[in-house]
C-alpha cells in the first residue's frame, strides 16, 4: 500500500491465484490438477477434513475436507504440477467426532449453548489450550509438513474464543491455569468495576495470541520457510464483536503470524454485516485485514459457493467482485471459496477467469491511499467494553470514508507499535483516546512532519499504559447533533444544509490547544482549526452525519444535510497535498437518485480503488450494483507530470483524448457509468 505516488524503483508484486480444493472424490485426479494449472492458478489449499487422522469409510463426503492420507495425495499431484501448496487445518473447529467420544476436551463458555459461527451454523469446538488437545495438533502438524510443495498452513479456521457475551475458555484446565497465576478462578459474572474481571480478559487475550506464536513456532522448526497463517471470520475485520469477547485482535495477530486471511461472503454474511451494497462487504473486509497486516501478505477468500437456502444468487459480477478488488486493496492472495461449487454458479467462474487479463497491471502498481484512518481497536476494548462500539461507531465511519469520493485505508492501533513508519497523512483519529505514550509520539510525527492530521472526539487525556481499562475523558453520546457553523471560513462555504453529527463528546480537543473555533455544539468547541509552520490539524468534536432523518419522518426520509461534504472539506484542507485520483462530484449521482432523491437507502454504487507505479496510475472503477451513475475521475499528477496516453483496459478503448482539465487545473476525464457496467480500470501514463 502506498500514500507517496514518486516511488524511485519499479514495482514487482507477487501475486497469487489459489484454487480452494476439497471433495477428494471428485478432486483425486491428475486431469483436475492441470485444468488449474491451465485455468492461471498457482496454488492450491487443500481442506483438511478436520477430524485429523480419522476417517470413516462408511461416511465419506459427510464435510469437504480430505483425510489426511489423501490430501497428502493430492499434495504430491499439486506439487508435481507445478501448484504451491496450503493447508486448511481447523484446529479447534469441525472436532465433533473427539468431543462425542471425550466431552471434556471441549472449550467452554459461559452458556453450554452451541457456538454460532459467522454463517449462524452451530459447532462445538476444542478448548484449544489443553495438553492433549495440542499435542494431537502438534502430531498432526508434524505429518502434514512432510508434504511435498508445502508453503502456506493456516492453523484455525474462523475460531476464537467466544462471541456476544458467550466466553471462554471455562473448562478445568483453563480455570486451574488462571487460578495458578491469580489465586483465584475465572470470574462469570461481567464486572467491568472488578480487577479480577479485567485480568480474565486480558488473560484470554494474551493466552490466545501466545498459542498461535507457539503454534507458529513449532511449525517453524520444521520447515523454515512455511508461512504460518490464521483463516479468521469477517466479524473482527468488520467490527462486528468487540476483541474482548471473541480474544481475536488482528493488529496482534498480524504482529505475531506470518500472514492472514478472512473469508467475507457477502451474501451469506449479510444478515451480520451491514455494508451496502452487499458486494461491498468483501471490499471492507479486505480493506481492515490489510490495514492491519500492512507488511505482512493478506488473503482474501471471497465467496464462491450458494447454498440455495442461505445465500442470494451470485452471477458473473461476483466473479469479477473475487478477481478485481481484492487485488486493488492490496490482497497477495485471491482463493475463492470454493473450486468445485464455484464452477456451477452459472457466470461466477468465467468472470473470475477473466479477470486475470488485469492481474499483470496489478502485480506492477501498488495500491494507493490518500487518507488514512486510525481504527482504534484499544479504545473499543479497554474504553468502551460494554458495547459492541465499533459495529455502532467504525462501520459508519467506513460508511462515511465510501462517500467521500477519496481512496483511503485503515491503520490499526496495534501495529503502530511495529509499522509507525508506514504511518502517513492525511491522517483521521477517530475517538482513539487509548494510546499508549509511543503510540501517541507516532500520530504526533504525522503533524509535525506537515501531512495533516484531523482528530474527532475523544483525544488522549494521558498515555495509556497498555494494561487495564482506559476510560474514556468525556462521554460519548450517539443522536442527531448539529454543529452550528458560527464563524466564516472557506471550509464551509456555500453549504446550503444543516451539518448534522453522528457523535458528539463535551472536550476542549486535542491536549485542550487552543485554535481557530468554526462551530458549536451547545456553545462548546465544535469545530476548531490549528495552524503552525509545521503544517494543519483540526479537531471534529464527532463523526459527521452522511444522512439524517427528522424524527417527524420515517426512517427512509433523507433530510438534505452538509455533514459529509463539510468532513470532505475537512480532508482537503488539512492535507499537504491534493489526491492522486479522486472521484468528483461523489456520491455519484445515480439513475435511482434522480427519482428518488428522498430515500436514504440510495447508496453509492460504485467505488473508485487506484493503483501507483513510477510511471503510471492505474484508476479501477468496481460496480457493485446494477444502477447508472455520473461523474468525473479527477487526477492530480505529482509535480513535474502529466497525463499522458490513457487505456480502458477492460474493453480495450483509448481514452487519452477524453481528457480535460477542471477549474482547479486537474486533469479530468468525464465517467457516464451505464447500469449494466461491470468495471472500469483505467491505466494513465504519466509523461
């Protein structure tokens, strides 16, 4: 991922295709393996079966997995074809068959009722903790490293240790642990007053990422040069459960493996995840996952199989969705799930393999961003640990950034301690009020390095000491707030509707300096804009509003407000320099708009995802729904260039004397997006 366009050597990233493969009746065969080669894939990961060396000959094909004896079969095929190797191992999932003959190698929770996992399908799973448990795991592990072609295991499928309030692990070997180490059992009772309470939650914490660094560890001496990896559920990467339940944090996964994946299926996920359009689920999945990997390679697995009673139809566009975006954010890896089923989706496979006429343009440019956020993990746990505030708060920030017409990515807190040189501006600190002194250092050489820096809400009172709860300084409330624009200022000319917040917390801001106060909330500091030599930061006393409805409509009924076009201005303002490529006017206005410019529900439908390279942009434009749209690609070439030769890739048409240049000087090429439009991608040569 890169925010600075003026790269000085050519970019080479390597990228993968890999084909998930399970159903070894049907995939235990030489002619299978060379129709993947033939199809561009270089990889397979072969689904292990879960219950490790078991296997009932009276009840084959009851899961997708191979038993081991066969995977290592089809391991030997793959290899010998030329297909790196990965392994779906599911360590604490799919283990019925263990837990029916021996019940006390379960994890338990709190409530003895059956996990859900994030398709809402019921499993019990292993205490992952438990000598016994680990050591049949390690053997297992041992075995499947004498695999020919082996380069990728991924040791937990979507597992952790808890979800909602349903935590764990309470069997006798973890109670007899923490008991050993505090004196006293695991407390049952949520207390968030109790010290005892909070040394539990953190003790699972800790437990947890110490299991997979082990894990990892062990694999390691093996074989070396294996990367070691966790297939996690879309809920962490998308804020739907806060860390302390679940124990998964992926900044500190990220920190201790060697990579990581996530799995968004957007239609069988879409009663969890509340990104619209649905197609867009895969895209913030992805984005969060590579905002917190950073220098670690991510995967995405985007769906590819449709349970008739679960998921809506996917067609040729989803196919397009798997092979374009998550290349575009910064994905090393695409592996769809699954092969076989994805094969009789009527479309979805001949989209995906076309998409692979793009994948050499994307190996050779880096994503690119012009903002980045800072997704404030820390302060969800230790500040807000009540709520799922993130679900409430991050995933209407995702949805405000998708309006802004402006590329952008998350930063997660937890990687500031290792990646604060990747660390860049224009930078949004959205209520991260629990920072450690470090962490604080690295926001604050963003400022004084002039990149621009916007603050909202809750800012550090103190440096956190990285243990124990972090109270936030002032209460943050939710509701329909309006900032009162009380003083003159370009940042808000000409805005014709209320600027409504989403939040709002009664604070002086940032380190209560004092500076140029715009607006109001109640005849407070709402608005406050600071200027130095070292560059520009403004401080947002909460997120803005892209809608807002009036208490005497229904909740469809949009009221025209200037929240988001206000935070655009915002971004613009603070920053030392314009975007790269940016959409403008954005939202686009739509065929839907247009006849029903009232409903809220009339959401953006296209995403603008940029790549860079020294010598070229190349400007993606996803669809990720049927509706018509205008609007313009603006781009802002570094100094010393311009727009040269320009090519719509995707339907081979030269573009270049489509170009003009609008009132600001930027080069501008006017975007008329029929309905039915799969994608656009753009390469601009830059002369």
């Amino acid at each position: 991922m890169t925010t600075d366009p003026l790269h000085e050597t050519e970019i080479a990233r390597t990228l993968h295709r890999c084909a998930v493969v399970g159903m070894p009746w049907i995939s235990l065969d030489k002619r299978f393996v060379r129709r993947l080669v033939d199809e561009g894939y270089d990889e397979v990961t072969i689904l292990g079966q879960g219950d490790w060396d078991s296997f009932d000959p009276n009840r084959p094909g009851i899961t997708d997995g191979f038993p081991i004896d066969q995977a290592e079969r089809f391991a030997e095929m793959a290899h010998a074809a030329g297909l790196r190797v990965k392994v779906f191992t599911g360590y604490i999932k799919y283990q019925e068959r263990i837990l029916q003959s021996d019940p006390s190698r379960a994890l338990i929770r709190l409530d003895p009722a059956e996990m859900l996992d994030s398709d809402g399908v019921t499993s019990n799973w292993l205490c992952p903790f438990q000598p016994r448990n680990l050591e049949d795991y390690r053997n297992y592990l041992k075995k499947i490293c004498r695999w020919p072609g082996l380069v990728e295991i991924f040791l937990n499928d979507e597992a952790s240790l808890g979800a909602a309030t349903n935590i764990g692990c309470y069997c006798q070997y973890c109670s007899g642990r923490f008991e050993e180490r505090t004196g006293r059992p695991p407390p049952r009772r949520i207390d968030w007053d109790s010290d005892l309470w909070w040394q539990w939650i953190e003790y699972r914490m800790d437990e947890w990422t110490d299991l997979h660094a082990r894990l990892r560890a062990r694999v390691r001496q093996l074989l070396p040069e294996v990367t070691v990896s966790i297939q996690h559920s879309p809920l962490p990467a998308v804020f739907e459960i806060n860390p302390w339940k679940s124990a998964v944090n992926l900044g500190r996964d990220a920190r201790t493996l060697d990579s990581l994946c996530v799995d968004p299926y957007h239609q069988n996920h879409c009663n969890r995840i509340a990104y619209r359009p649905h197609r867009r689920i895969l895209a913030e999945a992805a984005r969060s996952l590579i905002g917190a990997c950073l220098d670690k390679p991510a995967s995405v697995m985007p769906q590819a199989f449709m349970p008739p009673g679960r998921s809506a139809d996917l067609t040729r566009q989803d196919g397009l969705l798997a092979g374009v975006v998550p290349y575009a954010l910064g994905a090393a890896t695409i592996a769809p799930y699954q092969y076989h089923l994805g094969t009789i989706i009527p479309g979805f496979n001949e989209g995906l393999l076309e998409t692979r006429k793009l994948q050499p343009q994307f190996a050779r440019h880096e994503p690119y961003a012009f903002a980045t956020v800072i997704a404030p993990i820390q302060s969800e746990i230790f500040g807000y640990p009540e709520l799922d505030w993130s679900s409430r708060y991050l995933t209407h920030f995702a949805d405000l950034m998708y309006r802004m017409g402006v590329p952008w990515r998350w930063f997660w807190d937890d990687r500031l301690y290792d990646q604060a040189d990747a660390l860049t501006g224009p930078l949004i600190v959205p209520d991260a009020h629990c920072l450690t002194r470090p962490q604080i250092e690295s926001i604050r050489a963003v400022a004084d390095r002039g990149e621009g820096v916007i603050w909202i809400g809750n800012t550090p009172d103190q440096a956190w000491s990285g243990r124990g709860p972090c109270r936030p300084p002032a209460k943050l409330e939710f509701g329909d707030i309006e900032l009162e624009l009380d003083r003159a200022h370009a940042i808000h000319d000409g805005l014709t509707g209320p600027v409504m917040l989403r939040t709002h917390v009664a604070s002086a801001g940032p380190d209560n300096r004092s500076g140029e106060v715009l607006g109001t909330v109640d005849g407070r500091p709402g608005l406050v804009l600071f200027e130095s030599g070292a560059g520009r930061e403004a401080w947002l006393t909460g997120v803005p509003a892209f809608d807002y409805v009036q208490k005497s409509d229904h909740s469809a009924v949009r009221t025209p407000a200037s929240g988001r076009e206000l935070f655009q201005r915002l971004l613009l303002w603070v920053a030392d320099r314009p975007p790269l490529a940016r959409l403008d006017p954005f939202p686009a206005p739509n065929a839907y708009g247009r006849l029903r410019a009232w409903d809220t529900r009339d959401v953006p439908t296209i995403e603008l995802l940029p790549m860079a390279s020294p010598d070229s942009i190349l400007a993606t434009i996803f669809h990720y729904a049927p509706v018509a749209c205008e609007t313009r690609l603006l781009i802002a070439p570094p100094d010393g260039r311009s727009v040269g030769r320009a090519v719509e890739l995707w339907h081979d048409v030269d573009v270049t004397e489509q170009f003009g240049q609008d009132g600001a000087g930027h080069a501008c090429l006017p975007l008329d997006v029929p309905g039915d439009s799969e994608l656009l991608s753009i390469l601009i040569d830059l002369a």
